[in-house]
C-alpha cells in the first residue's frame, strides 16, 4: 500500500489506473469504514480512501480540534484490508492557499436537517468531495466510484445531486451502515462517549425504530410522534435536535398518503453529554 501526501504524488500513483475506487474519509477508521473499503475493492481496478479531516465543515463550536486523527493506526487497518493507496493530504497540501472558491449545494437539500443545525456543513463537505475528486484525476482519468456510508444519509444525498448535477463521471455508492452488537451506529465521535455514556448510546438507534413503528402502524400526525419521541430521549437525558420522518426521495416530510414502507427514512441528530450522534434507517 502506498501512502501519499500530496496531490503530486496521489495523481502519479493512480496514473496506471483506469478505475479508481475512491473513500473518502475523515480517518480514525472503524468497521464501518473498513466496510465501505471492502465494497470499493470490489467496484474498481484500484482503491484508494483519503483521509482528511476537513476544517471547512466543522463551525467554530465544533470538534475540529480535538477529532481524533490516528493515521499510523488507520494505514494498518487499510494495509490489512488490501486497499492500494492512501492519501492524506495535509491542510496545506490540500488547501495552500484559502479556499475561495467553493460549492454551494442547494438550501432545499442542504439547509434542512443537519444543514439546519450545522450551518456550513454542507458547503464544507461538498467543497473537500469535489477537490478530493479533482485531486484524484490523473492523466485525464478519474474515480469513476466513490463509496460513501449511508450513516451519513443526507451527506450521501447532497453528494450523489452534486455529483449529478456537475455531470461527474462518478457513481457514486452508498454502504450500508455498521452497528454494534447493541445496535448503536458506529462512528468515530462514539470515541468521545464515557462508559456510561456508551451504554445508554443505544437508544438513539430505538427511538428511531420506535419512531418508524408508529408511524407505519397509527394514524397519529407525524408531528405529534415526532414529538413525542424527541421527549422520551431527551427525558434520558439527551438533546435532541430532531428526530423525524422523511421521504427518502427528497428528505421532505411525506403526505399522509405516503406513510407506506419502503419510501420512508427516520433521521435523528441528538446530543448525549458533550457528544452528538446521528443515526438513520430506511423503512
Ligand atoms: O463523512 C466524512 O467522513 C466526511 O464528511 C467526508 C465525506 C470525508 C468529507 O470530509
């Protein structure tokens, strides 16, 4: 496996490829990582995941600081997985100078959800995905699949509309997300929770399935069972920021008509202690 760091080198290392799969991915790498790797091995003549962790999606308030950033340890578990190439650009590799130009994905898409508690986070994220892309064109060529985890529904959305409407050369993949044995979603910040924290975590993931529950099987207003799940967490001890059912088209909130399964998704962003967690699931 070869580890690059500059943009240089990255497009000198993917130049005999006809097919790069691309995962790009913020590092401290777990098993839902490792298993978006094993799904891009599969999908291209090369795989290469970068690992960057990207100041411009994080606010001020944020974690940007103190994200754990494991590189030796992350190339270990990618060596071992058989991926190719590693990039991990530093923030002057990949930003020599600040970033004026950047991507703006549409407010409908990007301001609702984690848009709407995150401002930026999605100019943020779009901008790095398309750069990382750029950086990763070599001699006219380049990924032609990207692997993103559905954990980070909404994120895979706006990529995948991105990647649309640029008319990129690029399918983009969604992989499916990784639970623990008690179902919490894994996730790097699930580092940041203390023991008792980690316990509890769980619930996330059953407020959702609750929620999704009865929304299929009660006529009650979507609302009023949104509500109502937001009060049962948060009573743990949570804050939550939403928890809610949408149409998977569009992450708008369906008509009564579409309270039918497998058009659905429940999302969820809530904060336990100094922790924020997001979750989803289709239905
Ligand atoms: O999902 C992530 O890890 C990041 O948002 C991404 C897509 C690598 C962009 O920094």
């Amino acid at each position: 496996m070869q580890v690059v760091h500059t943009i240089a080198d990255l497009r000198a290392a993917l130049a005999p490829f006809d097919a790069p799969a691309f995962v790009p991915t913020m590092g401290n790498l777990h098993e839902g990582h490792i298993a978006l790797v094993k799904q891009a091995k599969n999908l291209g003549d090369v795989t290469v995941a970068s690992i960057f962790v990207n100041r411009l999606q994080f606010a001020p308030h944020e974690d940007f600081d103190t994200y754990p950033r494991t590189l030796e340890a992350d190339c270990e578990k990618l060596a071992a997985q058989g991926c190719d190439i590693v990039f991990a650009p530093s923030e002057k590799d990949l930003y020599p100078e600040p970033q004026g130009y950047k991507v703006f994905p549409p407010t409908e898409l990007a301001d609702i959800l984690e848009g709407h508690f995150r401002p930026g986070f999605f100019v943020g994220v779009c901008t790095v995905v398309m750069k990382l892309f750029q950086c990763a064109l070599a001699q006219g060529k380049g990924p032609r699949t990207a692997v993103f985890g559905k954990k980070d529904y909404q994120q895979l959305m706006v990529i995948r509309h991105m990647v649309r409407q640029f008319a990129l050369p690029i399918t983009v993949v969604g992989g499916d997300t990784c639970r623990a044995d008690d179902g919490l979603a894994l996730s790097s910040r699930n580092g940041y929770l203390s023991a008792a924290e980690r316990q509890e975590a769980v619930q996330l993931s059953l407020a959702l399935k609750a929620l999704a529950r009865e929304a299929l099987t009660t006529g009650i207003d979507l609302h009023q069972l949104e509500a109502k799940a937001r009060e049962t967490l948060d009573a743990r001890g949570w804050a939550s920021d939403y928890l809610t059912v949408r149409r998977r088209s569009d992450l708008l909130p369906p008509a009564p008509d579409q309270r039918q399964a497998g058009e659905l998704v429940v999302l969820g962003a809530s904060r336990l202690g100094k922790t924020r967690l997001i979750d989803n699931l289709e239905f």
